[in-house]
C-alpha cells in the first residue's frame, strides 16, 4: 500500500468523498436507475440472490455504473445486515452509484413491482386461483431450475473477480460446504462473513505490526 | 386502529432480525403474524405459494399479501380497498426501513474509510467469502422443490436439461451477425417460462 493511511485527517477524507463522488456520479440519470432496477425487481424469482446476475448485466456489464469486484464488496455488506437481501443489495448499489437519494430509488424500484403485483392479487384475486393455476404453475416448473442456473454463472465470474488465489482458492469451497450442511450455527453465513473480515484484517495487521517493531 | 401499529411494529422487527432474506426469514414471519391470530396457518400456507410464483422478495409479498388481509380480519369495520392499502403500505415500509437506514448508515461509513488499509484488508479477506455464500445460495436450491416438486423422473431431467442450457445461455457468448452477443438474463427466464408452459402445461 502506498498510502499507509488509518482513518485520515478530516480533510483528507473530506476530499477523498469528494473525488469518489465525482469519479460515481456523471453517468446516469435516477430515471435510468430506477426503470434498471424496476427491472430488476420485476425479473428477481427466488429471493435476492437470483437478482446477482440481472444485476451483473445490467449495471456493471451495459451500464458501466460499478465496477465486478466493488459490487462483491456491496454484496458482503447487504449480506452482513439483517433484512431483505434484495432490498439490502439495490440499496448498497443504489447509494455507491447515486448516493442517498439513489439507494431511495433504486430499493423502491426493487420493491415496487412485487408490490403492485401483491396488492392486485389481494384486491382482485383469491390464492386458490394463482396456487391451483395450470398456466402459471407450468411457466414456473421451468422458471425454477433456470433461476438455479442464474445463480451458478455469478460464482463464476465473482470467483474470476474476486482474484483466488493458492492461498486463498480454497475459501469459498469450504464456506459453500459448510453453509449448505444446513446445520444450525455452523452453517450461518454470518459466521463466515466475520470469519473472512477478521481474516483479512489480520492478515495486514500482523505483518504491519512486526515491520514496526523491527523498525 | 391499534392493529396497524402493531401490523407495523411486526414488521420493523422482521426486518431488524430477519438475517439471510427469504426463506430464512419465514418462520420469523410466521410466528409473528399467525400468532396473533392476524391470518390462518392455511393462509399463510397460501401467501408463501403465491410468492413463489410472482417475482420479487417474499419478505416484500408477504408483508404487502398480510398488510392487506389484517386489518380485515382483525376488526371488520376496516375490511375494504382503502384499508387494505393503508396495511400494505405500511407493513412493506416497515420491514425495508430498518434494514435501508442500516445499509445506508454502514455504506456511508465504509467509504469514508474506503483508503484505509485495515478496511481495504477487511474487504479483501471479505470477497472469498462472498464467492462461498453465492455458490451456497445455487448449491441450497438445487432442490426437490425446484426441481422435482412431483417426484417424476422424466421431469427430473428436463429440469436439469433445462438449468444446463440456462447456464450456457447466461455464461457464455454467442456468434450472432458476426458479433459476439451474452444473451439477457431477463431473456433466459422468459425463454425458461415459456419452455415451462410447453413442456408441463399443455
């Protein structure tokens, strides 16, 4: 690192905001935001992490808004809190793009297709016309294992991202393992979120510390 | 009246203690409407049903689905469109405020000190991790119930079938009018519905 810097002066951090708000804030429009992540909550089946790849293509692939591995941090963010995945990742997304008013419009434009469906449904419909449905079952027979496979092609290229390697490659099979065992504490993603910033940090505190004391 | 605030206080407390979105949530939200008697096991039963077949979170479908039905049930006098869309308004912005100011508040935070090593570290050691948490995301649903909810063989590999070509639509580019295009993922679960309804719905 060649900026040795913990926490910062005042203006030093004053003048890095300044500099990251200007580098995010030119391209895009909140219409554009808020009609991209419309989409986006209009297309999300299966909870937040099926939105990754739409998210993927649309923001950091067509619109250049954020860059793969900063949307990998986001998601370790949206992930670490409690609340709706979805909602959590459009607001991180929102914000680093636009800042405040843009995590605003870009949870409302998650949540609002899933809510004019919801309430259309509750005025105008009963559950057993959508649940005993043939048509709308059979679209999402196939829909479901499609939303698997969207799920699959963002381990890929986070992997890609996130830049594995030997000493590092190994994390993510064993957290997948250990999460999937669906056992209890052990298998709380939050462990390993903790876990992998613990990690981290350790990792640059610890050598930080001994050049010191060497010094 | 009283059952709108605690339609809301329920909600605020989903939303705070919720960890893990979707189906983590749902026992929490469960216990926290059936309880008080606001819908029916059976109901409930339903809510979850319909929010696996309309898109979006179902922590959003089901605060939106119950926000509606409650005041109803609880209190006749407030059965009707109106009151039904006051409950939904407010249940669904109960359960994303908490956890929109969180995000918000800890983002903020972060890039403050985004040129700080110790956060730069963290964030390194974080993104391994991140990559486990999305292929246990895949590997959970790869279930019976997304892939075989009848126990039917046939279906058993055309969903498989169907998940593979998915997969190669969305990972990989194609050749079309000599340049070289990734296919949409919107596109993908269009094209994967329409299949749905050809295959199982005719």
């Amino acid at each position: 690192m060649s900026r040795p810097l913990r926490g910062g002066t005042f203006f030093q951090t004053m003048k890095i905001e300044k500099e990251q708000n200007t580098v995010n804030q030119p391209e895009g429009s909140y219409w554009e935001l808020f009609s991209c992540f419309f989409k986006i909550g209009l297309f999300t089946f299966g909870g937040g992490w099926a939105m990754i790849s739409i998210i993927e293509r649309e923001i950091v692939d067509k619109h250049h808004w954020i860059e793969r591995d900063d949307f990998l941090d986001l998601l370790a963010i949206a992930q670490s809190l409690p609340g709706i995945l979805a909602v959590n990742i459009a607001t991180a997304v929102g914000d680093k793009i636009k800042g405040g008013k843009g995590s605003m419009i870009s949870a409302a434009g998650t949540i609002l297709p899933s809510f004019l469906i919801i309430l259309f449904i509750a005025i105008f419909l009963t559950p057993d016309m959508i649940k005993n449905n043939r048509v709308i079952s059979s679209i999402f027979m196939g829909i479901r294992p499609a939303v698997v496979a969207l799920i699959i092609a963002p381990v890929i290229t986070s992997a890609k991202a996130a830049k594995l390697k030997w000493k590092t490659v190994w994390i993510p099979f064993i957290v997948a393992l250990l999460i999937s065992l669906d056992m209890g504490t052990v298998s709380n993603p939050i462990l390993y979120i903790v876990l992998g910033g613990l990690g981290g940090f350790l990792m640059w505190w610890l050598p930080s510390r001994k050049r010191k004391s060497n010094q | 009246m009283t059952i709108y605030w605690k339609l809301i206080w329920a909600y605020i407390k989903i939303g705070i203690f919720g960890f893990g979105g979707g189906y983590a949530m749902l026992s929490l939200v469960e216990k926290s409407v059936v309880g008080p008697g606001w819908i029916s096991e059976t109901m409930f039963t339903d809510i979850v049903a319909i929010s696996q077949m309309t898109p979006g979170p179902i922590g959003i479908n089901s605060a939106t689905y119950i926000g509606y039905v409650a005041p109803g049930s609880v209190n006749p006098e407030l059965t009707g469109i109106g009151w039904g869309i006051m409950g939904s308004l407010l249940a669904t912005l109960a359960v994303v405020i908490p956890s929109f100011i969180l995000v918000l508040y800890s983002s903020h935070f972060i890039r403050r000190h985004s040129e700080s090593g110790a956060i730069k570290a963290i964030f390194s050691g974080l993104r391994p991790v991140v990559v486990g948490l999305i292929a246990s995301a895949a590997i959970m649903l790869m279930n019976a119930a997304n892939f075989n909810p009848n126990g039917i063989s046939w279906q058993l590999w055309t969903n498989i079938v169907i998940c593979a070509i998915a997969f190669c639509l969305v990972y990989f580019k194609f050749p079309w009018r000599g340049k070289k295009i990734n296919i949409h993922p919107i596109m993908v679960i269009v094209m994967a519905g329409i299949a749905g309804y050809l295959i199982y719905g005719l």
